[in-house]
C-alpha cells in the first residue's frame, strides 16, 4: 500500500538554500511515486507559498555566496616563502571559478532550469493536487481566530494547509508529514509533532501521524537501505518482478527493468532467479518480448550469474530470439 506523504514549503524551499538534503531525496520520491509505492498531497496554498518564496530563499542564498571571500591579506613577513606565492595562485584560481559559477548558476536562475526546479516541477506534476475551496478557507479563519494550531505572524497559510489535509485525505492509513516549522512541532520536543494536531488527526482518521524535520530523516527512518535513488528504483522493479501476481504486472516491471542497464551480481541474481520460480514470468518466457529481455539481461550480466543458476535459465528457458554465439574454433 501506498504512503501517504505531506511536505511542508519551506522543505521544497531547502533546495535552493543551505540544507542537509541533497537532490537525489526529490529523485527518490518521484521514483516511489511513479512505482506506487507513496501518494504525494499538494494543496494549492503549498504551491502557491514556493512560487511566492523561491526568489527570495535564492536571493539569500546568493547573497551568502557572495559574502564568502579568502582573505588576500598576509603579512609582510609571509612574502618571502614559497608557500605564499602558492597561496596567491590558489586564491586567484578560486576568484575566478567562484565567478564563473556564479555567472552559470544565474542564467540558470532566471531561466528557471535550475536541477532545483526540474526536479519540484516534475514532483509537482506526480503529486495529488487539493484545490483550496471556500470551505477550507472559512474553517481556517476560524481555527486561526480561535487560536489553534497551525498559524503564526496573523498568517493562515498554515491553517489553510491544515485543513486542506483534514478535508482531502481518506482511509485509516497512518499519514506521513515532513515540515520544519515550529507551528508542527511539540512545545516539550522539537521532534515530536504538536500533540493537539495530532489529537485532532486521529480522532478525525483513526490513523497516527508520522513526524520528520527532514527528508534526509524521512528516508533514514522508512527506507533505511537505500542510498540513492536509481538504487532505490530498481530494488522497487526487481521486488515487483519477484512478487509479480499476473502477466501484465510481469511485463510492466520488465519494460522498466529493461530501460536499466547497470545491476548488481545480487540483483542479477534475483531477476533470474525470479524468471525460474516465479510461473508468471516462467509461463511466457517464450514470448518474443520476455524472451529477448531475458537473454539480453543473462548476456549482458553473464559474469555475474551463479553458475548454477545459469546451467539452470539455459536448459528450462529456450532461446527463440537471439542468435546463439559462433562456435570457438580450435
């Protein structure tokens, strides 16, 4: 079953400031997205706040760069070393390739092609859109005057958020909510979400609410083993291919696992293995499009299959689609 994910703005935000995410967490959600294994919520308060914000987390952002300088200033009794000399050539070479990135990264800026925002359109595409309606804008106001959480600085953006969830959201299935605001957070524990908050959402969903500062901890905490997202993607696919239940969920993991082209000696391992054991893969391995797959994967990989297990995939497995090799001449 799918996670049910909220991200809060200022985590987008991130990307284009000073943060202990890396880019790779957007790529790992959108491969869980586009696998099925999580359910994005973006309520439109969410995308209007980034759009509204992203030029001036930027413009921060440059301005620190900016003010990050070398000092050029030695004492007179420093010039006579050779170090000092080295030192010059170094800060000189550091002045001028800090520049040249600056003049890319701002081409890049006002094109707005940054890694950054490639990665956040494509996410934003992915996710589940919530319209804000003018329910959820009145239940806001009235939170926010009633003075319950969220909602800071006479500000309802927070609450609109909230209550946008609260309206969208179905099923009993535990919710996932990555944010680093203060208006989440317990007052005893920073780590901790606000505990009326998640009172409300259980008495509300029968689900708990699943609490992270970070994507970096999202991932940490529920996919602990993966490191980076073409990883994460085809450990996905080859799980899918293991546990396939029918031909056409047979085919939609091989059309994707087909795309890929570097694997693991485990990884390799297991698609051929899954293609031994598993009859939704065994059944129609004889089709022209499995079988090519098949034996361009064992090609490929060859010297990372157990022997073994390729004794095995040649003597059950027959090949219909390509050529058998030259025989070696002697």
């Amino acid at each position: 079953m799918a996670i049910k994910l909220f991200i809060d703005t200022n985590i987008y935000l991130n990307f284009y400031h000073y943060s202990k995410d890396d880019l790779d967490q957007l790529n790992k959600l959108i491969v869980l997205i586009d696998n099925d294994h999580l359910e994005l919520f973006l309520p439109r308060q969410i995308l209007d706040e980034f759009y509204r914000n992203r030029e001036n987390k930027i413009a921060d952002a440059l301005k620190r760069l900016n003010q990050s300088k070398i000092d050029t200033q030695f004492p007179q009794f420093c010039k006579d070393f050779e170090e000092y000399h080295s030192l010059k050539k170094i800060i000189k070479n550091f002045n001028k390739e800090k520049q040249a990135l600056q003049d890319k990264v701002m081409k890049e800026i006002e094109s707005q092609s940054l890694e950054a925002d490639n990665l956040t359109a494509n996410l934003f595409r992915k996710a589940q859109f919530l319209e804000t309606t003018e329910e959820i804008i009145h239940k806001a106001k009235l939170r926010f005057d009633l003075g319950n959480p969220p909602g800071k600085n006479k500000s309802y953006g927070d609450a609109v958020n909230w209550e946008t969830l609260l309206y969208y959201v179905q099923g009993t299935e535990d919710f996932y909510f990555i944010a680093d605001d203060k208006d989440y957070n317990s007052e005893i524990d920073r780590s901790k979400f606000n505990s009326f908050l998640s009172n409300e959402w259980y008495q509300q969903k029968k689900s708990e609410i699943h609490y992270f500062n970070s994507l970096t901890d999202f991932f940490k905490e529920v996919f602990p083993d993966i490191k980076l997202a073409i990883e994460l993607e085809k450990e996905i696919l080859i799980s899918s291919l293991i546990n396939s239940g029918s031909f056409y969920d047979t085919r939609k993991a091989i059309n994707k696992l087909d795309k890929i082209k570097d694997y693991s000696r485990e990884q390799v391992n297991d698609v051929i293995s899954a293609s031994l054991n598993n009859t939704q893969i065994y059944w129609i391995s004889d089709d022209t499009d499995i079988n090519e797959f098949l034996y361009q994967f064992v090609i490929s990989n060859k010297e990372k299959v157990d022997k073994n297990l390729l004794e095995e995939f040649f003597s059950k497995i027959p090949n219909k689609t390509i050529p058998p090799p030259p025989p070696i001449r002697v």
